[in-house]
C-alpha cells in the first residue's frame, strides 16, 4: 500500500514540470506568432496620399500619420530637395518613398519603423563643372527675358538674355536650377545628366492682379514691365 502510494505521488509530481512546460510553449508559440504579424505587417504598411508640388516635410509629415514610422533628416540638408507631386492608393511604403526620392540629391533607408534621410554621396562624374544652356518661354512659346535663374543652395545664378536664353555653370549633376520670374509659377529642374534644359513657365493669374505700389502710383502686377 506504501509503495502505491509513493508511486502515485511522484509520477503527479513528475507530470506538473511537464504539463508547465507545455503550457510555456504553447504561450510562447503564440506570442511569436502575433509579433511575426505585426513585424510583417509594419514592413508592409499601406499608404494612401495624393500632394501636388509639396515639400518633402509635408509628405513626411502624412506618411508618419499613416504609418506612424519616424522621420529623422538634416534640415539643412532638406532644404535642398525638390518640391514633389505623388498620388499612391494602397502602395507599400517604400513604393511612395521611391516615388519621393526619385531626382533628389537625398537618399534614404529604414531602420525599423524610423526613416532616415540623408544627402547623397556625390559620384566623381556629379563633382564635374557643368555648363547648362537652354532657352525659357511661356505657354505660348514667346520668349522670356530677365529671367532669374539660381542654383539652389548657392549664390551662383544667371539671368535669360531677351530671347530668352541663359547659360549657368553648376558643380554637378545633382545641382537644382531655380527659375523666378515676376508673375509666373516657380520651377526647379535637377540637372542629372542633362547639358540643355528648356523650361515653360506658367502664369500665375492670382499675382497678375495684385496691386503694386510704385513711385508714381497704382499698378496691376500684370502692368509692369521693368524692375519696382
């Protein structure tokens, strides 16, 4: 009877480590299964957005509200980048991020939820000196002289001749042409591989018919045809 109930009592005693054990796993196997999940799913983040000429700040700013990944970059450096126009419906993250860089002088890599930019290391080919021509109309192909042209982030800059004409020299490839013209939309061209950039401006009817101040009066924008 003694020998029984010995027997009884460590065969339960050996069965508790074993059944926990059990359990453990089981508790373990699920745990494992959810943070698979949730990592697949964050890497796969689904974006929806639709900007027209937007700073890249912006378009940080909506892609972190969606995804809720961070955004860690050198102001600086930002201020470089060209304005984007992205529309995406239901696009991997990465595909809107490709979209966004596509042109720049940033690049960019993810680090688990936080996207870091950073500015691209220039190649011996974007280092060259480039002299860039090209010839700046309107929308009915009529020449635009006095044009202000700037590379951006510096102080070198040109000015069209009455034909429209102008030639710049740019430290490389990565460089970013700024074309400001009194009333007309702003444009910014990266120079890449390109020796000949023309550019069309578009009037901005809203400045048009602004009141201006000069030495003699009142004028529309659209009035002027010298310097105030």
């Amino acid at each position: 009877m003694y020998k029984k109930i010995t027997a009884l009592i460590c065969n339960k005693c050996s069965c508790i480590p074993f059944k926990f054990l059990l359990i453990m796993k089981l508790v373990l196997g699920i745990l494992l299964s959810v943070f698979m999940q949730v990592s697949a799913a964050s890497f796969a983040q689904k974006v929806n957005i639709s900007v027209k000429n937007a700073h890249l700040k912006e378009v940080f700013g909506l892609l972190r509200k969606q995804t809720g990944y961070d955004f860690l970059y050198n102001s600086t450096e930002l201020n470089s980048s060209l304005r984007v126009s992205v529309t995406a419906k239901n696009e991997e993250l990465k595909t809107v991020l490709d979209k966004c860089f596509s042109n720049q002088p940033l690049t960019y890599s993810i680090k688990e939820t936080t996207v870091l930019i950073k500015k691209k290391q220039p190649s011996v080919v974007a280092l060259q000196q480039l002299n860039i021509t090209g010839k700046i109309t309107d929308e009915k192909g009529q020449a635009l002289g006095n044009v202000n042209i700037r590379v951006k982030g510096t102080q070198t800059g040109a000015a069209s001749d009455a034909n429209g004409n102008y030639k710049v020299n740019v430290s490389g490839q990565n460089a970013v042409l700024v074309f400001n013209y009194l009333g007309y939309a702003i444009q910014e061209k990266v120079v890449g591989t390109n020796k000949v950039i023309n550019v069309v401006l578009v009037q901005e009817t809203s400045k048009l018919d602004e009141i201006v101040v000069v030495g003699y009066g009142e004028v529309k924008r659209a009035d002027l045809t010298g310097s105030v």
